[in-house]
C-alpha cells in the first residue's frame, strides 16, 4: 500500500498528518494536532493506545505503513532512534515514505539525528529533526517549546501544520545535528540540577529537613541560575572568566562542605566530589581567582 513521490510532493496538504508512536509525548502531540482540527492518522507498536485519540476523531492505523501513506507529514516521537530505526528501516514503510516528509521529534544524539538524515536522503524522504523541550503537559499551550534542524525551505512548508502544536517553534538552522545538539546541552543543564537536587534531598532529610521545608528555598537557589545564563555568555564566549565575586578558591571550599557532611552521613558524594576535582585542577593550573565555569575550558579540553 504504497503511494508514488509525485503523489506526496503535489499534495502539500497541510490538513492531515500521521503520529507514529504513542507514548505520553506522541499522545500529546496528536492531541494537539486533533485540536487543530487537523486530520490525523496514529499508529504505535503496541496496539490500544489510540483508543481516547480514535474517541476524538483521530484515525487508527492497522500499520506503520499505512499511516504513513495517509498524510504528506509524518511525525515520529519514540524513545529513541533505535526505535525509529525499528519503525521506518522496514522496507514497505521506507517505501511508502518517499517523497514525503518525517519530523523526528524523538531525543537521541546529534549523530543519529545526522545518520537518520543521510538515510532518509538515500531512499527520497525527505527530514527533518527536533527536539521537544518541555513536558507533556505544555503541547498545545504556549509553554511548549520545539527545536527544529534541516533545510529550511521544508521547515517553512511544514511550520503552519508543526505550529498547531502551540508554543514556540525555533529553526536552528540547516545543520541536521542542531535541535539535537541543543537538546543535550539543554538536557545536561537540566539532569545535572535534577541529580543535585536529589542529592540535597538525601542531605537535608539526614539533618532532619524534610522536601517541604527546604522547597522554597530551593526555589531561591534555582532562581539565581536563568540571570546566570544571561550575564556570563558573553564572557564564556570570549573566554574571560571573572571570579571578581565568586572565585573557583571559595567554590571549592563550599563544595567540600557539601562532600564533608555528605560522607559524614554515610550518602555518596560522587557527583560533588567530580565538581570539587575539577575546581582544585584549575585552582591548581593558576585560575584559583577566576570564576566556576573556567572549568568549562578544563573539560573541553582547552587548558
Ligand atoms: P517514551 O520515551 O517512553 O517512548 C514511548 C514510545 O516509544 C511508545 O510509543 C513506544 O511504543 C515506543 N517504542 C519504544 N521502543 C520501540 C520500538 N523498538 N519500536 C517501536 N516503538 C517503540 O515516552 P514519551 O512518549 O514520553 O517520549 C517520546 C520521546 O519524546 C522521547 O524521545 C522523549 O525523550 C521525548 N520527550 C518526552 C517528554 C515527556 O515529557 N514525556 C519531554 C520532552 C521530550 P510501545 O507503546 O509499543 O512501547
């Protein structure tokens, strides 16, 4: 059941696209995309998560290929390309895919994401990769944001129908690794604050703090970082990093203190420890008066 490349590409319809995988994401996505009143096709490994998709107008798939076939944009949102990989490489749906185009909203690596780009440019598909960086909850209400990569006269085709799922959209540009790219770096931000704050819950419930009593001053601390963000690109972009207010010596003294009481309580200091090397390495390489993020350049492997 496949459709012809001249079929795909003179339809440009911009009034139907296919949901491969439904996941709470994928799910999300299609929601937003039925609300739209846009017509969609679902499809998902596991049969019966479609079911409150179908009650609200979307139509079930019996295969991937045939969701595809159904609309000239499909969007896949699985754990990961290996999954992507399982659903796209099986030669009927590769097929049935030419001439039209896949949005791979899926999280992998930059690498993937180029390695799909090059697949899908052998067999007359045509991609595009992003990244989806906010939860669940936020598509189809301007909290979402959305990181596109790839050619860009087929993002512009393809923008009205992938602005229906609400909040911002950014092109990165044509490099097919960019949404990916950001999505680790953003990703790394983001799993690093979680792993510290699991382990300050781990601390505080030792010295008899419970979550709710520490949460709004967790807030506090969190808030300090977005400004952050802002004031020091500039100087990590030029490779300046002023330790005027905050230098790497004091850091590392507070950090031993994390790494002190966290053994003295028997919790594992790991992720510390790695934090406090890394300062008394640039301490000890003469940066002891800049700020924390010289070790940046350290594990770039620039000093
Ligand atoms: P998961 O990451 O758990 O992905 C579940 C989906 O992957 C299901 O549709 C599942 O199918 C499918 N899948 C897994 N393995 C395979 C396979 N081998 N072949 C075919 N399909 C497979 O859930 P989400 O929906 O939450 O996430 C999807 C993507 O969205 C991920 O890359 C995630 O990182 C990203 N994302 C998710 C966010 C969230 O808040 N959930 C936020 C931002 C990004 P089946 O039902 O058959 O198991």
């Amino acid at each position: 059941m496949s459709r012809n490349v001249t079929e795909h590409t003179e339809h440009h319809d911009q009034s139907a696209v296919t949901v491969l995988g439904l996941g709470p994401m994928g799910r999300s996505l299609a929601g937003a995309f039925l609300d739209a009143g846009l017509r969609v096709t679902v499809w998902n490994r596991t049969p019966g998560r479609d079911r409150e998709l179908v009650a609200r107008g979307a139509v079930s798939a019996r295969s991937a290929e045939e969701a595809v076939v159904a609309s000239g944009l499909t969007v896949v949102c699985v754990v990961n390309y290996d999954a992507v990989d399982a659903i796209l490489r099986r030669e009927a749906v590769t097929d049935a895919l030419k001439g039209s185009t896949v949005v791979n909203l899926t999280a992998d690596t930059p690498d993937r994401a180029r390695d799909a780009a090059a697949w899908a440019t052998e067999h007359g598909v045509r991609y595009l990769d992003g990244a989806i960086m906010t939860p669940v909850t936020t598509i189809g209400t301007p909290a979402a944001v959305f990181l596109h990569s790839g050619p860009e006269d087929l993002y512009r085709e393809h923008q009205p129908v992938l602005q229906a799922l609400g909040g911002t959209h950014t092109h990165l540009g044509d490099d097919i690794g960019r949404a990916a790219a950001y999505d680790i770096a953003l990703l790394d931000i983001f799993w690093t604050a979680m792993a510290g704050y699991a382990h300050a819950l781990a601390v505080a419930r030792a010295e008899g703090i419970s979550a709710r009593q520490l949460a709004p001053f967790a807030k506090g601390i969190g808030d300090i970082l977005p400004p952050l963000f802002e004031e020091l690109a500039e100087e990590v972009d030029n490779g300046t990093f002023s330790g005027e207010d905050n230098p790497l010596t004091s850091a590392a003294s507070s950090m031993a203190h994390i790494v002190h009481t966290s053994e003295a309580h028997g919790i594992d200091a790991g992720v510390m420890r790695a934090a406090e090397g890394l300062a008394r390495r640039a301490i000890g390489q003469g940066y002891g008066a800049d700020g924390f993020l010289r070790i940046a350049e350290l594990l770039g492997g620039r000093q």
